[in-house]
C-alpha cells in the first residue's frame, strides 16, 4: 500500500479500476430480475396447493368425515348433472372428452369433477390475477380490458393442456403459436361470432420459471403477455417466496396507483357537489396502500388487512373507526342474541367478531381475525343444513 501510494501513476490506475468495478456492481444491480408483477396496481394471489395442504393438516388434526361425506354427495350430484348434459346437442363433447381423459391420466379419478379439483389443487401453486392501471382514470378507461392478465403457476409441465388437439376443426376459435422455444411458447387465440366476425383475441404465454421446476401461462394483451413472460424467464421469485411463507393462501396487493385512479373515477363519474362524494374522495385520497393476507395451518385461517396512509393521525383515526364500527356491531348482534332473535348466520358472524384485533402501527391501521376449525365446523353445520332444505 505504501508503494502504490508513493507512485502518482499506481494510483492513478488504483482508482480507475475503483470506479470500472463500482460502475460494474451498479450495473449488475441496475440488471436485477423485475417482479412480473412491478407495474400492476392490483394483485389478487391464491394458491390451491397451499389450501390443499392446510385442508390436509386440519383433517389429519381434527378428522373430517362426516363434512366429506356431505362434499362427496355434492360432486357425485355435479357428475349427475354432466352426465344429463353430455347428450345434449351443444354440449362440448371433445373438450369434455379430451380433459376427462387428461384428468383421470393425471389423478386416477374416474369422476370428471374430482379429477378436475384434484388437478387444481395438486399441480396449480397460484393464480395472479392482476390489473395494470394507466397513470390517470381516463388513460384506464381507454385502455379497455389490456390492463388485465391471468396468470396462473402450475409445479407440472402444463403442456398436455394444449387446446390445439381439439380446436382444430372449430371455425369459431382460432389458435396462432408464435413462438414455440425449450422454455418459451406464445401466441393468440381468436374467438369469431357464428358470422365470421371477429370477436376477441386473448394472448397467451408459457414459460418455464428459472431456478425451479416450475411453469407459468400468461393471459392478456400481448404487451402485457410478452412482459410477464420475459420477467418470468429472468426470476421466479414472485412465487417461491410465497410458497416459502408457512401457509400462506390468499394475499390481495393494491398500490398508491389504485386509489389515485379510484379517487379520479369517483369525481368524473359522480356529483362532486354532493357531501358524501366530497367524504369518499377525501378519504380515498388518504390511502397510499393495502394489503389483505389470508394463511391456513391444521388448526384453522387468519386473516389480516394492513392499510398505509399518508400519515399517523390518520391512521390513528381509522384504527378508531373500526374499532367502533366492531363494537357497535358486536353490541347489535348481542341485543338481538338477548331478546332470542339472533339467526344462525349472524351468531356465526358475532363468534367472528370476537376474534378482531384492531391496532396502529405507525402511518398503518392493522386488523386481524381469526377463523378456527370450531368456528368452520359450524359455518360447514350451516351451510349443509340450508343445502338440505
């Protein structure tokens, strides 16, 4: 060090290869795989696997049988009514044919509705359906239905879905493959009237996710198709880290965008002389974010909802709000349990609402609730007894 620092010339050259390097590490940094899902507003996640595996844990726990015994009724009655309808002129008998098939290679079920929801929830660990807002509510609106894509992930090559084999002989449907690589496959379906005319064209792309076995397809625009596909090349980050989370099963995501899209909507299409109008942008322009997340174990579901807005008064003011909201409500349906005129439902939504934390933290007003097996036993009790009416 004593050397380089005594020649003029070493040091020199000391910090040209200083800056080359930090320049480089920069632009790795800048080169980072994007989310697929970074310029959407709007992101609805679910994942079946996740559910099947906490609807697992709680049978394993507490035992099912007879709430499985009532399901079981209710797909042998949903494979009835197909059997009614596949003789039926219109009725879909390829597709039904080819995916009856598909499902039974791939489950061993017999039942088409049972190889239908065994594959769901076996080979698909989420769908994403998310929505791309334009900077304002006009730039949305006449954006019609592009800002809106499905994308769904499957752990199991998705490629025997292949819907060519039997749209073929179809004149109103139409499939284009427009690029078919190891890892990479697009194209557009085009869905014509019984005339001719065109009626839709829905994009479409599959990819194999990096760094894991695992696929994604993409429905949509093919702007929005063409740019999740080539995120979903570089980074599968978006779903490993969700199926890391320990049960997570549900997480709703809205942006600032959202609400400052919202808050426009409101006030173009609404009479902004009227005070409630004035009370509902006021509020709709506090919110910066919001996020609802919902995960299961063996011994039931929790919910939370996290609200950011633009500062700790505020959110101070909506922990009080629904804190009060709470009570009112719990004091309701307690007068109405006194006088013998509580329903069912309504006791069910009371044993709830027993469960509600409502907190600040910070600029955020948090809430959570708790959804145990007792209480989905009931709703389940509930819900079989109206089925049997």
């Amino acid at each position: 060090m004593t050397t380089l620092l005594k020649r003029p010339a070493s040091w020199a050259l000391f910090a040209i290869l200083t800056a080359v390097a930090f320049c480089s590490c920069a632009a790795v940094r800048a080169q980072e795989p994007v989310c697929p899902f970074n310029d959407d507003s709007i992101i609805f996640y679910s994942s079946p696997t996740s559910l099947a595996k906490a609807g697992i844990a709680m049978n394993k726990k507490y035992g099912f049988q007879d709430e499985l015994a009532c399901v079981n009724k209710l797909l042998d009655k949903a494979d009835a009514e197909l059997a009614k309808l596949y003789n039926d002129e219109e009725f879909p008998k390829e597709q039904f044919d080819y995916y009856h098939k598909l499902f039974q290679k791939a489950t061993g079920q017999d039942s088409f509705v049972r190889g239908l929801l065994v594959s769901y929830f076996k080979y698909v660990d989420g769908v994403v359906v998310a929505v791309e807002l334009g900077d304002s509510f006009q730039e949305t609106k006449d954006m019609g239905a592009d800002p809106l894509s499905l994308t769904v992930f499957f752990n199991a090559n998705p490629s025997a879905l292949d819907a060519r084999e039997y749209l073929k002989d179809d004149p109103r449907v139409s499939v284009e493959v427009t690029k078919e690589e190891e890892n990479h496959m697009a194209g557009n379906v085009t869905i014509k009237k019984d005339d001719g005319d065109k009626l839709a064209t829905i994009y479409f792309a599959g990819v194999k996710l990096s760094d894991c076995d695992k696929y994604a397809v993409v429905f949509g625009s093919r702007a929005n198709t063409e740019k999740k596909a080539e995120r979903l090349l570089k980074t599968s980050e978006f779903i490993t880290k969700r199926l890391a989370e320990p049960g997570l099963v549900d997480e709703r995501i809205i942006k600032e965008k959202a609400f400052k899209v919202l808050s426009e909507a409101i006030a173009a299409t609404r009479d902004t002389d009227d005070d409630a109008i004035k009370t509902s942008i006021k509020i709709v322009d506090t919110l910066k974010a919001a996020r609802v997340t919902v995960t299961a174990n063996e011994d039931g579901y929790t919910s939370q909802l996290c609200v950011e807005v633009q500062d700790e008064e505020t959110a101070q003011g909506y922990v009080d709000l629904l804190n009060g909201g709470v009570a009112v409500m719990k004091l309701a349906a307690s007068n109405k349990k006194d006088k013998g005129e509580l329903k069912p439902e309504e006791e069910l939504g009371l044993e709830a609402l027993s469960t509600v934390k409502i907190e600040r933290d910070g600029v955020k007003a948090k809430a959570k609730a708790v959804v145990s097996v007792e209480l989905l036993r009931k709703a389940f009790a509930f819900a079989k007894e109206k089925c049997d009416r």
